[in-house]
C-alpha cells in the first residue's frame, strides 16, 4: 500500500478534516488495498458511535411528476416514456399503516417537484401522520422549495429534508442540470433547511458525466464544511430515455471507498447504503455497510407504482429493497454482523 495515501487516511480518520488537494490524492490514489484500510477504520469509527445498528427508513415515493428535466434522471420532465402517477394523501398514509406495522419509525416522502403537492396539501398531511405516529420521523426530499414552503412543512411537523447537491462544483452542476436549475438556488436551499432545524441530508452521485477526481475532492470538501447529518451517495446508472443514456455508470467500488472517507469526515453521520448501491452489484447493499454505511432505506411505496419510479435502469425495487421483505433483509444484515433495529434513528450527537 501507498505510504502517503494510507498516512492521509489515518489522518482523517483523527482530525475528520483534509485539504481539498488531499482529498483529491486520496481520490487518485484508490486502490483496492487502500480502500480495505479506510474501510476498517470507517467500521472502527462508525463502531463507536452506533455498534452494529443499522437503522431503517421506509420510502415512499409519492409522485414521478417533476418541472426538472435534470440530464440523468429519469423521471425528468421530457422523458415522454415515463408513465406519470402520484399517490393521494390516503394512500401516502396507508403504505405509513403497513410501514408502522414492519417496523419503520421513519417515513421518507421523495419525488419529483410536481405542483400537486402544495404547502397546504403536505401540510394537512404531516399533522395527520405526526397525530398517527407521534413517535416517528418524517422526512421530506421534494427538490427545492422556497424557504417559506420549508418553514411551513418544518412547522407542520418535518423532522428531516433530503437534497442532495449533486456536485459541489458550479461548473460540473451546469452540465448535469439545465440552465434553469442554479447551482446557488441548491446551496441556498440546503442553508435555509438547516437554519431552520431540520436534520439535513445531501449527497452525489458517484461516476456522474464529467466527474473527476477534482468534482469529488470538492464533494468530500462540501460535506466536511457543510456537515450534514446525512449524505446520501450511490453510483450514477445511466436512465435509456435520458440524454446520458449511453454514459458509463459508477462503479461499487469506488462508492464504497467515498462511503469509508465520509464516515471518517464524520464518525457520527446518518449514511445509507444506497438503492443504487444494491442496483449495480449484488451484494451492493452489505458492501455499503461492510464500508462504513449504517442506514437502508426499503421501498415502501404501492407495489404498482414501484417500476414507473424509474430514476435509472434496472433500479431494484422488490426482494430484499422492499420493505414487506424485511425479514430478508434482516437476514442479510445478520449474516454479515448487523443489526437492523426498530428506531427513528437519529443521529448521535
Ligand atoms: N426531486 C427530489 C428527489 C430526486 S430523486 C430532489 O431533487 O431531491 C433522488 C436522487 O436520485 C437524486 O438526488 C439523484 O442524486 C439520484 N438519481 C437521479 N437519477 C439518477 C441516476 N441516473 N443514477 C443514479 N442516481 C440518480
């Protein structure tokens, strides 16, 4: 193993904080050995903080409908090929009944910016799920919304708000989104959900068009700065109807690797191991936890809407993602030393 990279791993792993040039050497210099290192400190680190605990979200994808037409998604708004549903207000609250019942105590509402769902509408609907299931999490990942909109649902009773950055380079988000989508409009919305008191969540795409090893350096940067509570990270799968349809996907290895640095950065963070993750390989999901990951997030959605949730290709959607499969996952879990536990799962500060 490469003296300097590993000495920069152990470095992290006691100060939680690099320069953006090391990060960009640790980048470089992944190797298959060096990525086992950071991994058994990641575990070491996580270890401290949560034990063996895995910590479950049911998500629910409530709506495909999106005003973006981000480059690689595949519910953009012009793929035409996308067949649009949303769920109403009852079923959203049914798939939480059916969730509650398996033993989620977090409920992940995620879609596209779809203008059904209006602050009045999500609103009526976290004060009827918070009086349901007083004791369980709600977070929200809708895209961008104005502040206001954020302070109403926080107020209506969002514990958590997901938004991943996607890139913490302004030119390399120009290139992923189209020109209406502003690189400040993201940043401005992840500071406004913090300042407000949600737990926060960003992340990237691992392996996304025009990604090097400078774009990451800067996203290890981002997270180290910005702190979050939680970073959602998983390969890029090109979506066939997207204009990156034909670009390579991200690699398990290299996500797994970025996984390990970021439980370094920050021992305590709130890590999936991603759908994407058990997509492209598969034992993708118990990778991602063997690498520092300590949260999953099965599909809780209607079982006729799974596949039209469509983000990119072949994206798992039954088995062990699915949340009326819990007992396999659980299994899994175990097999390899995990636990998975009826929690909110918070974070441990
Ligand atoms: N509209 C919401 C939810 C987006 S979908 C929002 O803006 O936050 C959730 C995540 O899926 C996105 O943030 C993106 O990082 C990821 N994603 C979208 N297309 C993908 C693809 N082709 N490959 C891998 N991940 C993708």
């Amino acid at each position: 193993m490469n003296k300097e990279t590993a000495s920069l791993v152990q470095r992290l792993s006691c100060l939680h904080e690099l320069s953006e040039a090391e990060y960009r050497c640790l980048v470089d210099g992944f190797t298959p050995e060096l990525a086992e290192y950071a991994a058994s400190l990641a575990v070491k680190a996580r270890q401290a903080v949560y034990g063996n605990k895995v910590f479950i979200r049911g998500l629910i994808e409530i709506t495909n409908a999106c005003r973006n037409d981000c480059l690689y998604c595949g519910i953009r708004r012009s793929n035409r090929h996308c067949q649009r549903y949303r769920l109403s207000p009852q079923e959203i609250l049914q798939c939480c009944d059916e969730g509650y019942e398996l033993g989620f105590r977090t409920f992940v509402l995620q879609g596209g910016e779809d203008g059904f769902f209006t602050d009045d509408l999500l609103c009526e609907l976290l004060q009827g799920l918070k009086s349901r299931y007083p004791l369980c999490a709600v977070t929200l990942s809708l895209g961008e919304r104005p502040r206001e909109s954020y302070a109403r649902l926080r107020e209506a009773g969002a514990d958590r708000y997901l938004l991943r950055h996607e890139t913490a380079d302004r030119e390399h988000y120009a290139k992923l989104h189209p020109h209406s989508m502003r690189f400040e409009t993201r940043m401005r919305c992840l500071n406004d959900l913090k300042e407000l008191g949600y737990q926060v969540g960003c992340g990237f795409m691992v392996g996304s068009p025009h990604q090097t090893s400078a774009e990451l350096a800067k996203d290890l940067k981002f997270v180290e700065q910005f702190s979050p509570d939680m970073c959602g990270i998983g390969p890029f799968i090109p979506q066939a109807d997207t204009p990156f349809g034909r670009e390579k996907a991200g690699t398990a290895e290299l996500t797994c690797y970025l996984l390990s640095l970021l439980r370094l950065i920050k021992p305590n963070l709130l890590l999936p191991s991603t759908t994407a993750l058990g997509t492209i390989h598969p034992h993708g999901r118990e990778l991602g936890i063997l690498a520092g990951a300590n949260v999953v997030m099965p599909n809780l959605s209607p079982p006729s809407v799974r596949k039209k949730y469509a983000l990119y290709d072949n994206k798992l959607s039954d088995g062990s993602e699915s949340a009326q499969c819990k007992a396999e996952l659980v299994a899994r879990m175990a097999s390899i030393g995990y636990e998975i536990v009826t929690d909110r799962g918070d974070i441990q500060k």
